[in-house]
C-alpha cells in the first residue's frame, strides 16, 4: 500500500481492511482449520501441554502459535504449510521427549536441571546466582509457606521448570529471620537465641560470641547477627 493511500479517517480499511466480504466466510472456515490443527498437535505432544510447560514444550507452543498464525487471517496464504510446519513441530517435540525420557544426561542438557537454594538452613549464593534468584525472591517463597527464618528449612529446591520444593526442617533449629529488614514491627517480636549467631549473608550458624573479625565458613562474609527462633 502506498503512503497516499492511508488516511486516518479512512474507517472501513481500518476496520475492515481491504479484502472482500466473502473472505469472512472463509476465515471462519480457516479459523476452524487452525484450532483444529493445535487442538491434535497438543494431543499428540502429549498431558504436559496442558499443564506446566516445560522448556521444550513452551518452544513447541510458541512454534506452533507462530507458523500457524499467519495463515489463519491472511488471505493469500495457503493452509497447508501450516498443517506441514505443525506436523514437524510436534515430530521434534515427540522425539525430545523420547530421547529425554531414556537418557538422564540428556534431560538435562535439554531442560535444565534442579537448584538447591537452602541445604541444612544455609542459603546455598553460588546456586542462587546461577538460578539468577535473589535474597529477596527466596525469602518471599519461605515466607508464603508459613516460614519466617532459616532454621525452619531444611532443604529448598528450584526445579528445572522453575518451581519451588521445600523440605522443612523437622527439628527446627534458630536461623537467619526471613522477614523484611525495614519492618521493625515484626522483626523486633521475633525471639532472639542467646547462644546462637548467623551470618547476614547466607544465615550460617556459629556459637555465639564469634570474634569480630571471623569470615564465614560457608561465604566469607564478616558480618553477623543474633539467629532467630
């Protein structure tokens, strides 16, 4: 289309653009096509695609969604090419699937593999930078499973879906507190162990009184606080 020929108050282009009414016939036929087409291709890739998407099947949809667009409200573009694009789709995604289902090693080339967070109430900071999850992202994950400092946790787990599982600690022991620094109200209620202190890093435990200048076992940080329980 030439500039000259697009004018602001030209409501019908915009509305109904250039293409003859019958082709509202035929996008009803070719709207039908198309959710017909992700409607086998998510039954073939299999329950997955209804529920958490992993890696794969999230480029699989996204794929789908791309090739098979176009087509849909495009008059002077054929069906068939999506059908062919959608058949290749989900033979890639049948096969990953296959393949990751026998070979460990390969899963997690593809999908990723799981993240400990917090081992033994200790913030795991190596793990968390690699998983790109900040304190903050942590603490708000314990804090809405009913946790309000370290030592209620034993384990946490990132999935390599990017889930959260949490094992909690069944002997709980005083730890770094999980709630927010600048809400006094809350962390001043919290009872203090008189004979335990952390690490304001990663929360781990030392008897108290440390010397002022002792480096964490765990991160190397000096700075410690009294453990919370």
């Amino acid at each position: 289309m030439k500039k000259e020929e697009i004018h602001l108050s030209d409501w019908q282009r915009i509305l109904l653009g250039e293409v003859p009414g019958s082709f509202y016939v035929e996008l009803l036929i070719r709207v039908a096509v198309v959710y017909l087409i992700l409607l086998v291709s998510m039954r073939l890739m299999g329950k997955r695609m209804a529920s958490q998407l992993s890696r794969t099947e999230m480029i699989a949809m996204v794929s789908l969604a791309a090739s098979i667009g176009v087509p849909a409200l495009a008059p002077d573009r054929g069906l068939f090419p999506a059908v062919i694009s959608a058949f290749v789709i989900v033979a890639i995604q049948r096969l990953l699937a296959i393949r990751t289902a026998q070979n460990v090693g390969f899963e997690t080339l593809v999908q990723g593999d799981m993240s400990v967070l917090v081992s033994n109430s200790v913030l795991q900071l190596d793990a968390m930078e690699t998983a790109r999850i900040t304190r903050e992202r942590l603490f708000a994950q314990l804090r809405s499973n009913g946790l309000y400092h370290l030592g209620q946790v034993k384990y946490l787990f990132m999935e390599s879906d990017g889930k959260f599982t949490l094992v909690q600690e069944p002997e709980p022991q005083p730890g770094l507190s999980v709630l927010p620094g600048w809400d006094r109200d809350y962390t001043d209620k919290q009872n203090r162990a008189s004979n335990r202190v952390v690490c304001q890093q990663c929360g781990q435990p030392e008897s108290a009184p440390t010397q002022p200048d002792l480096s964490c076992a765990n991160c190397g940080d000096r700075h410690w606080q009294p453990a919370v329980q």
